[in-house]
C-alpha cells in the first residue's frame, strides 16, 4: 500500500533541451500531419520561432528524464505499473531547441474495488524561463499484488 505521507511531494525539478532533430522524429513516429511540427519552415512562416512540439511529446520526455525513481521510492515494482491516463493544457505552445523545467507533484493517491487497484496521479508544470507553458496530468494504477 502506498503511504498516503507522499500525496503532496514535489519531486526535483528537471531541465531539458530538445533539440529538433527529436521532435521531428517523434512527429514522423505517431503519424503528425501538421507540418509545424516536423518542418521548420512551416512553423516559421507559420509564426512560431522552431517546429513544434506534437501535445504528448512532453509526457514520454518527463517519463524519460525522471525514470523510475519515484515508484522505487513509493515501494513500487515498475513493471506492475501501468499507464492509466493523461491530460495536459497548454497555455503556450513549445518549440524545439528550448530549455525547459518541469516541475512536478504527486496530487493524490486512492485505492478502488475493495483495495485491489491503487493509482498515483502526478501533476506538472512545465516552464520556459518563468513562463508557464503546460500542465501535464497522469494517472498510474497498479494492481496489490496480495489481492491477484
């Protein structure tokens, strides 16, 4: 069981840069038809100063830099982790080659059907200097072990 203790922790802030190479592979990768975000031609004359970053790039990014340190910490196998659900807002859009800071909390943890299911829901806040771009939300869930 997840101590409730973590509901409310701030995890360390992390910063990145993509550089647009990656962007430009991921958008080919999930089929992006939008030219703004794989040629940097269409995204200047589109007014944006690089191509821009497809909606969930932000997620896979994050999950890449900050790994499996937090689920380690809660008493979690990750491999019993599965990915429940995501939302994210943006206010602004990101580009390529910024540098980014997410800044992230655990906003709640529950259990459902009797205890069997516990979810972590994670909240982040993504900035370029001190300007807000994007609120990111996941929820995790992963099935007690004693109960399967």
């Amino acid at each position: 069981m997840i101590a409730p203790e973590f509901v409310g922790k701030r995890l360390e802030p992390v910063v990145l840069r993509v550089p647009r190479e990656r962007v430009v592979a991921f958008a080919r990768v999930i089929g992006e038809v939008g030219a703004v975000h794989w040629d940097v031609e269409a995204a200047r004359a589109a007014g944006y100063p690089d191509v821009v970053l497809p909606p969930t790039m932000l997620f896979g990014l994050e999950l890449e830099v900050r790994g499996e340190e937090l689920l380690v910490e809660m008493g979690l196998d990750p491999l019993r982790v599965l990915h429940a659900e995501q939302s994210f807002t943006y206010h602004r859009s990101v580009h390529a080659g910024e540098e980014l800071r997410f800044e992230s909390v655990v906003a709640d943890v529950y259990r459902r059907m009797g205890g069997r299911l516990e979810f972590v829901v994670q909240e982040t806040a993504v900035y370029r200097g001190g300007e807000h771009l994007v609120d990111l939300r996941q929820v995790l869930v992963i099935e007690d072990e004693e109960t399967v």
